[in-house]
C-alpha cells in the first residue's frame, strides 16, 4: 500500500511514489507557492546547523528534543 501525505501547502492528499514528480506536493504550483515562502523568509530555519562533531551530548539531546517537538506540531504531515 503507498504512503499517502498531506501537501504542505494546500492540504490535499499526495501518493508517495515515482508518479508524483512534486511530492511532496500536489502540483507544480504549490511547490512554488512554498518556494516564495522561503525567498521571502516567512519560513526559516530557527537553529543554527552543526556538524555532529561540534555538538556536545547536552546540545545533541537538546536538537532532537527541537526537532521532536516541530515534528509533534506537525503530526498529521505523514497522514
């Protein structure tokens, strides 16, 4: 059975496959509706990015316990 996502933009449901050449969105235009969202910095990443071997345990810990609770906000992406 294929993974059925949410396009990040508009909702709707995307088959993950070979077929859907924008996955993880449903169409060419809202791939760029995404993509202006980033050129105009409403969208961002908040951390800054470390090579692993920068990165204390403590800071290590920390960066997943982020990344975990970006991810719980958004739960129904996967669905």
């Amino acid at each position: 059975m294929p993974t059925v996502v949410k396009c990040p933009t508009c909702s709707s449901s995307v088959t993950w496959s070979e077929e859907s050449q924008f996955r993880p969105f449903c169409s060419k235009r809202c791939q760029l509706i995404d993509l202006g969202e980033w050129s105009f910095e409403n969208n961002k990443i908040s951390t800054t990015i470390q090579a692993d071997a920068e990165l204390d345990p403590k800071a290590a810990q920390d960066l997943i316990e982020d990344m975990e609770a970006l991810l719980a906000k958004n739960d129904d992406f996967f669905k």
